[in-house]
C-alpha cells in the first residue's frame, strides 16, 4: 500500500517483514528514529519472537550482534558517522567472521568539526572492512533493499555483513510516497536464515579466532572471493525483487543515456536531482549521461569499464574526501577504467556535512566540463574562498 | 496534462511544529493524489530557535531534494522570526506569504515591501486562535489550516482527516477545530483580497 511515511519508518517497516531475531542499537542522529520505530513495535508485540537490546553504546551494540549472529539469528542494526566509526573494530571481525549482518547506516559527516549532516564520509571509512555496501536513492529504494540485503548477506556463497548507506535528513527525515511490503511477499522472497555454521553448545565452534601467519591468508583470500562472488548473487537477488515487487532498481550501476559523450557519476539521494539536471542539460544540446552506483562494495568494475569505454569526460561527484588523495569514489572509478577507457576523468568533492548541492549547482559543474572552463583532476565544489588561520 | 510543482517554505522556532506542518501537508497533500515531499533544514534543534522546513507537491514523481530557494509560498509560523529571519527571501514574483501575524496584512505588507516584490500577503492571528483552543501557543496545525484556506490546494475535509490520524484523542479533536477556524478564516481574507 502506497503511503506518505518518514524516512525512518520505510526502514523500520521492512527490518520488521524481515522477522529478524536480534536487534541492537545505540541512537544517534540521523538515525535514532529508525531504531526507536523498531523499539516502539517491540513494545507493541509486533516483532514476534525478536529481541531487542538496548546498548550502552555503538561498540556494544555491534559486539551482541556478532554474539547473535554468529549463534545464528538473523539481526540488524542501524548507525551513522561516529556511531559507525566506534563500530569499526567490531564490524572488521564481524566480515572475517563472516557474518551475514545487516546494518543500515544513514550517511552523516565525520566530526572534527562536530556535524550532524549529510556526506559520505562515514561508510567510506568502512570501504576495506568486507562490508557489501550499496547507495539508495530514495525511502522506497531504502524499504526495498533491505529483504535483498538480507537475501545476498546469507546465501552461503557470500556470507558478509551488508550495510545499506541511506543519506541522512535528505532521506532519513523526508516524509514521501512508499509503497509499502506486504508480509506475505517478503515471507515467499526471504526464507528464514539458515546459518552455514553456528555457535551451539551440542557442537562447540570458535568464531574469529587466533590464525598464524600459515593459516590467516587463507582467510583473507576466501573473503576476496566471497565479494566477488556476491556480484552475481547480488544481481540474481536484484533481479529477482524486480520480477516479484515490479520495481526495478537496476544492476551494481544504472546508466541513463548511454550513448553519451559525457557522464556524470553519483550515489545516493543526489542522483534523483542530477537524472532531471541531466535531461534538461540534454535538451540545451549537451551530450550528457548520468551514472548511478548503487553498489560501492562489490566495486562495479566491469560494469563501469563497460559504459566509460566511449566517454569523453567522467565528472565523479564524490561526498567525501581522502585526505591527500581525492575522493574515493573517484580514485575507484579511475582505478576500475585502467586502460579501457581513454576519458578524462573530473573528480569533484561537494556537498560535505550537509551543504546544500541545489540545482544550478549540479547544472553549472556539468556545463563548466562540457564547455572546457574545468581541467581534469580533483577539486572541491561549493565552499566559500578563506584564508586559513594556521598558517 | 499541467504540470505543476509547488515549492513551500515554512519559517518558524523550535517547539512549534513548524517540520510538522510540513509534514502534515505531504500526507494530505498525497491523499488528494499529488505526489509529495517534506523535508526539514536541521539546525542544532533548540527550543525557540528559528526553524525552517520546506514542501513540495506535485503532479509526478519529487526527484528534486535540494533546499527550495524559490518558493511559491512562505508559510510563518511565528511573528518574531521574521525580526531575524528574511523569509521572504527568493519568494516567486505572485507568490505569497502567509504569516501567523498579530496585526493586519497591510501592515506586514509595507514591512515585507510586498508590492515592490510583487508577492501577496495574508496574516492570521494563530497564536491567538492556538491559545484559544489548544491553551499553547503551538500554532502549526493552525497554519495547516492557512495555507489550505489560502492556497485551496488541498481541502479542509482532507486537512481535517489527516490532523485527526496524525494526533490522538482531545488533542486530535482540537487540532481539527484549530484547522476548520484558521482554513475558514483565511477563505475569507483572501477573498477579500481578490
């Protein structure tokens, strides 16, 4: 049924058709909401035998997870930028244990400065964990990806924590249009978990434990394969939610226009901005694409090589930064397109801790590059010219 | 078909509702068969301190979620922002804004410099209708009620609806009839203004 709810509430929903059987969470902004939606329907007795955890903190909360979820529960929890820095140590276990986690993380800056707003900061911190990571664009894309999260994390041949990157307040904090799950639809497309191994008194097993110098590669490298045999789960389980939801949200990338000159690259709640920014750019003559990454983790390697190899110009729009580099997703594009594509590549950092990325600020970057007035490399978009203090 | 796309603008302080006004709206607005989308600008969110939330309604898909910097409407929430706050700032030439405001339109009109701008103004007394009926000085629902008098865009019987599922009990109930006096009102001034 198609209703007007908050960001918050399309994610909470679909966790609760997902019968989940631990939940664990510690609030922060922007996400607080998601978890106190699941903490108000456990209240209610709406979560069936699920059992939700207060914790003391993000650490403490991802650390029960690991516990749950390597005694086999199929759990969630949801986090952003400190919440999700303070969970590192513990997420990097959770992927070397290979454990089928799903965490929503609604994209927040990194502090210093302290800030609560939206950038990418965050899960880009994460991008070396063996977390599966996909960019919705929108609350419905948000409700919908979380079955197929699900579905990918737990398939034997992928088994890896999947963390759903949903912008803060952009998405988080709009009420919009979604048509929400039927519990009978996600039931049929998301049998319950059946964990390969499990942790069970009857038959003892240690999760994540000591590995030598001649045993610990080994575990290293079955992870690499596991990612990259979750590209072809994660298209199989894509293509299956478009066939029973009618709502295709595309493979690892979308392309509009794929037969352009230039392309403009995004993830995230942007995208849906720049898609009209683009066709209008069109309609004043420009040759202009847009692509969308929607998996970050698998990287989209062939995918990108395959749409860039005639471009002319690549404007990568990234919301983070590594600092004496550029922005990541950038620096993986170029990295991806390696000798299969002869474009210049554009890499631009905007919109960081929330600032506003309007209209003819997406429009006046795209025509700069079309018109030559850019050179290729990387730059920042959309801050005030200042001198600094220190130095 | 026509295409049309609405962009509001709502200024009011911490504590007043001024992100649910907007929100209210989407879900009525969505009712009435328009797509719609609310969103807030998030400050540090302090009591008292100015807030701004925008909509949009339209009759296709809301792709657009940047800050709405031209709006169609200004919707005030509380007469003291605009002390600080240029809120009708980037307001559409024809646009309008409309004001919880103790005195009359005219007055806000000459402080707004509404005809130089070439924008229409309405105000409405809603901390005083608020008091009245709710016993606080929460004026969103009343200017719901305002902007669906105002703009016509989304009728009182849906407003009303929305109002009673999105609050409970007595406070639903006088929320409804905060709704029903300030839409009623404001058909009346604007009519008087055409």
């Amino acid at each position: 049924m198609k209703k007007v709810v908050r960001g918050f509430y399309s994610v909470a929903y679909s966790v609760k058709l997902c019968r989940p059987n631990v939940i664990c969470a510690y609030p922060i902004t922007p996400q607080t909401e998601i978890v106190e939606n699941l903490a108000a329907m456990y209240a209610n007795g709406e979560l069936g035998e699920a059992e939700y955890i207060t914790a003391e903190s993000e650490f403490g909360a991802a650390s029960m997870l690991v516990g749950a979820s390597a005694a086999g529960a199929r759990v969630f929890t949801a986090t952003c930028s400190q919440g999700l820095i303070l969970m590192s140590e513990v997420l990097f276990n959770a992927a070397g244990m290979r454990l089928p986690i799903v965490l929503v993380n609604t994209n927040r800056a990194l502090s210093a400065p302290l800030s609560i707003w939206n950038d990418h900061q965050d899960s880009m911190a994460m991008r070396d964990a063996g977390i599966m990571q996909v960019y919705v664009e929108n609350n419905q894309e948000a409700h919908d990806m979380i079955p197929q999260a699900y579905k990918v994390a737990e398939n034997k041949k992928v088994l890896l924590p999947f963390m759903v990157c949903m912008d803060g307040y952009k998405l988080t904090h709009a009420y919009e249009p979604v048509d929400l799950l039927e519990q009978e639809m996600v039931d049929s497309f998301l049998p319950p978990y059946e964990p390969a191994a499990y942790m069970t008194t009857k038959k003892p097993l240690a999760f994540g434990c000591y590995a030598p110098p001649h045993i610990y590669m080994e575990f290293r490298v079955a992870m690499q394969q596991a990612m990259e045999r979750a590209k072809d789960v994660m298209l199989d389980v894509f293509k299956e939610w478009a066939e029973v939801s009618g709502r295709d949200w595309g493979g690892h990338i979308t392309v509009d226009f794929p037969d352009s000159k230039i392309f403009v690259v995004a993830m995230g709640s942007v995208v849906g901005l720049l898609r009209k920014v683009v066709e209008e750019l069109r309609n004043e003559g420009l040759s202009v694409g847009l692509i969308k990454i929607r998996t970050f983790r698998p990287f989209p390697v062939e995918e990108l090589r395959e749409a860039l190899k005639d471009a002319e110009k690549v404007i990568v729009l990234d919301r983070s930064v590594s600092f004496g580099y550029e922005g990541p997703v950038s620096i993986e594009l170029k990295s991806a397109i390696y000798g299969y594509s002869s474009a210049e590549i554009y890499s631009f950092a905007v919109g960081l801790g929330g600032r506003d990325m309007p209209k003819d600020f997406l429009a006046k970057i795209i025509r700069d590059v079309a018109e030559g007035k850019e050179r290729p490399g990387f730059a920042f978009k959309g801050y005030q010219e200042f001198e600094e203090v220190i130095p | 078909m026509v295409k049309i796309l609405i962009e509001v603008r709502f200024h009011g302080r911490g504590g007043q509702g001024a992100v649910t006004a907007a929100d209210l709206l989407a879900v009525a607005g969505f009712k009435e068969g328009y797509y719609t989308l609310s969103f807030p600008m998030f400050g540090a969110e302090k009591r008292g301190t100015p807030v701004v939330s925008f909509l949009r309604i339209s009759d296709e898909p809301i792709v657009a979620r940047d800050e709405v910097y031209n709006p169609d409407y200004v919707v005030v929430l509380d007469p003291t922002v605009m002390e600080t706050v240029n809120v009708v700032s980037g307001l559409k030439k024809g646009g309008m804004l409309i004001a919880n405001y103790p005195k009359s339109s005219e007055d806000l009109k000459k402080k707004v410099k509404a005809d130089e701008m070439g924008i229409k103004v309405a105000t409405i007394n809603a901390t005083k209708m608020a008091m009245e009926v709710l016993g606080r000085p929460i004026t969103n629902t009343a200017m719901v009620g305002a902007f669906g008098g105002a703009t016509r865009l989304i009728s009182l019987e849906t407003l009303v609806e929305v109002v009673k599922e999105w609050f409970k009990g007595e406070l639903a109930e006088k929320n409804a009839k905060l709704v029903e006096e300030a839409y009623r009102y404001m058909m009346e001034v604007c009519r008087n203004e055409d």
